[in-house]
C-alpha cells in the first residue's frame, strides 16, 4: 500500500501515484478523520466515490452485482484500516474521472434544498409527501412546470397544508424559473410523456414511455452539466433505469459527443422506482400466510418493471415463491389501471417522497445506483463517505438470476 498527502487530507492506495506526495503508514494511521482510498477504473462501468464500509470493497475488481454479495478478502490489510473501514471513515475515489477531487470536498447538507421538475399526477403527489414528513430535513422545495398553470396551482395547494401545531416545521414551496432548476441540493425528474391512456397499455406500460422522457432527460443532463451540478440527479419518471443511464451518458460528452466525463458523475445519479416494487410486493405478501416472511426476510432488486426480483427470503429462498411474488408486484400497476385510473399514488410516496426522504436522512431505502455500467435497484443508504450498498449471503440460484437482470439492463443502453 502507498500512503499520500495532498490538501492536508490522507490518501491510501494499492498504485502509485508519482504527482503526489508520499508519507509513512505511521502518519496516515495518526490522521483523524476520512481516510481516501484512491483508484484508477474506467469511468463508463466503475463509480467516481462511494463508502467502503466492507474490507473486501478495497480490492473490489468489478462493479456488477459483486457490489450486493458478501465475500471474503483474500489480501491481508493492517488492522487500524480495517477499524476505519468499520467506522465509516473509508471513502473510495476513482482519480480517472477529471473531476474526482469534488468528491474530496463535498459534504451532505444539514437542510436539503430540493427541486422537482414536472408538477403532473406524480411531481404533485411527491411534493405533497416531502411538505408532509420533511419540515426537519428539507428548508425549501422549488417546483417547475412548463405549464405555469400547474405551478401556480401547486404552490398554492401545498402551501396551504398546514399542521395544526404551530411547532411542526413544513418546507416553503416556490415556484422556479427554468435557469434556477439546479440551484439545489437535490434535483427531481418527475417529467413524464407518451403515458398510455386507461385501455392502450402495452406489456409493459414503463418501456413504452422511453423514448419519449429520454429525450427530455438528456435535456436536463446537458443543463446539469453546463452549470456544473453537485448535487443528487434523483429520476421518478418511467423507465428509472434507462432514463439513469441516460443523465449519465449525456451529461458527460462534450460539444464534439465524444465522452470526457467531465459532467455528473456515476453516484451523483440516481432512479426512485423500486420502492414501490417492495411495497406493492409486501401488500400481496401480508395477504398470503405462504408469503407474509417477506416483509421481514425479503428483498426487491432490480428495475421498476421487467427483470424485477422479488426475492421471499434472503435466509431461506424459496424460487417458485419468490417468482409469484415478483409477478404480483410487476403486474399491480395493471390491477390499479383496470379500475379506470392511472397508478400514480404509491409510486409517487413509496418510490418517491418516503425513498427521498430515506435518502437524505442517511437511513437504508430502494433505489437504483451505479453496478458496473447498469442502474440497478437494491438497498442502499447515502453516508458522509457516499453510497453504501447492502451487502448478503446470497444464494446461488438468486445470484443467477440477478446476473439475468444484469445482463438484460445491459442490453437497453
């Protein structure tokens, strides 16, 4: 290991980097604080920072579905790192995004200044749960529209919620000009077009609104970049994982389209679909004693449609189970249109507002991060140190089928 100094913070590395300054083991071990665990990986399938709460996470060699197995370490690391790594003070960096020395510098707000774009079925839901539940964590909430009518009817709705304790605290809602949009700590993409109407569904309703929110995104991935935004890129809209990917590509080419990388970074990204997937899974679980494990041994992984995982136990996985269960969740949006309305409830608070809210509290939730080139959903939670992603003992069978899901997430972009 090669142990660095620069800008008065300690930098520890398996390679060698010759432009920075070299010290002993003895001082980076006295050295309070984050510890910076430098690496060199192509930035297209490999993320610019995330916490290393995990040993083996120091010689991770690929970013896949490896990111959610526990495994062992097969290379010897001196205790006192091990220490820092269990106590969260571990951060990784890739130095081959140009901009990794933002990583170093960047740090989670005490109040999170949010803003959403797109105040349709879903924008209005999800601001209604963030003015609901997030007065503690969130100062301020700006919404835009291309519909000024959507706006203006917004902030004077959900500024009109009001608790009847004076003490509870709820954030201000504003209505934003387009130039402002990420002038915040977190941005919300909550625009969505080609939504089939009540009878026209396809297969799947998410797939066939693509084309469509793609090329809004890119619009907002290029403007993102332009004003050279650090903060979260949170995406609501359908499909989350292919819209991800999107903001990602597209942020990082220059004028010419050739990638430089110079624009959000991988973990600065991330897609709110998969919350509901769990929820709409534990609802037909709690109806089926064969299945009501569960809401306390089960897990969601996974895309927000198809290739979606509902496993029914992480301890005890039962395939055939897990397969009914995930066929439940996947088609529950259909259960909802074939009442006459569009499903747009709990995916706004589930997915949205209470992931949201999960996200910036720090605490474990569902969402779709960075694995080697794919968005893929699994727990995660946001630390001072980045983006932890839960680790298990996961057995065969259910590893075969994340690599399925992998692999076919792979193949849209």
């Amino acid at each position: 290991m090669f142990y660095y100094e620069l800008e008065n913070k300690i930098f520890i590395s398996q390679k060698q980097y010759k432009t920075m300054k070299e010290v002993s083991e003895n001082k980076a071990k006295a050295r309070q604080g984050t510890i910076y665990l430098l690496h060199e990986k192509n930035p297209e399938i490999s993320r610019r920072s995330f916490s290393v709460k995990d040993p083996s996470l120091v010689f991770l060699e690929r970013e896949g579905i490896d990111l959610l197995q526990k495994s062992e370490i097969k290379k010897t690391l001196p205790d006192w790192f091990i220490s820092r790594i269990h106590e969260g003070n571990v951060q990784a960096i890739n130095t081959a995004y140009p901009t990794w020395k933002d990583a170093l510098n960047y740090t989670l707000p005490n109040n999170w200044k949010i803003h959403i774009a797109g105040m349709g079925d879903v924008g209005g839901t999800l601001v209604t749960g963030l003015r609901l539940l997030g007065g503690d964590k969130i100062s301020e909430i700006g919404i835009y529209d291309k519909n000024e009518n959507h706006t203006k009817r917004w902030e004077l709705e959900i500024n009109q919620i009001l608790s009847p304790c004076p003490e509870k605290k709820h954030p201000k809602i504003c209505i934003l000009s387009e130039d402002k949009i990420f002038d915040c700590d977190l941005f919300i993409f909550c625009i969505s077009v080609g939504v089939p109407p009540i009878g026209k569904e396809k297969k799947d309703v998410r797939i066939a609104q693509f084309e469509g929110n793609k090329k809004i995104v890119k619009a907002y991935a290029k403007m993102a970049r332009e004003q050279n935004f650090k903060g979260i890129f949170a995406v609501v809209s359908d499909p989350v994982d292919l819209l991800c990917k999107t903001a990602f590509l597209e942020s990082n080419k220059n004028d010419d389209h050739h990638y430089d990388f110079k624009g959000l970074a991988a973990d600065q990204i991330r897609g709110y679909g998969l919350g509901v997937m769990n929820a709409r899974a534990a609802y037909y679980a709690n109806k089926d004693p064969l299945l009501k494990h569960y809401l306390k041994e089960g897990r969601a992984f996974g895309p927000h449609g198809e290739g979606l995982i509902i496993a029914d136990s992480i301890q005890n996985y039962n395939e055939e189970l897990s397969k009914q269960l995930t066929e439940k969740a996947k088609t529950a949006n259909l259960k909802v249109r074939s009442t006459g309305f569009k499903p747009y409830i709990a995916p706004a608070i589930s997915s949205g507002s209470l992931s949201i809210l999960a996200t910036i509290m720090g605490d474990w939730h569902y969402s779709a991060t960075f694995m080697g080139g794919v968005f893929m959903g699994a727990k995660n939670r946001n630390t001072p140190t980045g983006i932890e992603v839960e680790k298990l003992d996961l057995p065969s069978s259910l590893v075969n089928e994340l690599e399925n899901t992998y692999n076919l997430l792979r193949s849209f972009l």
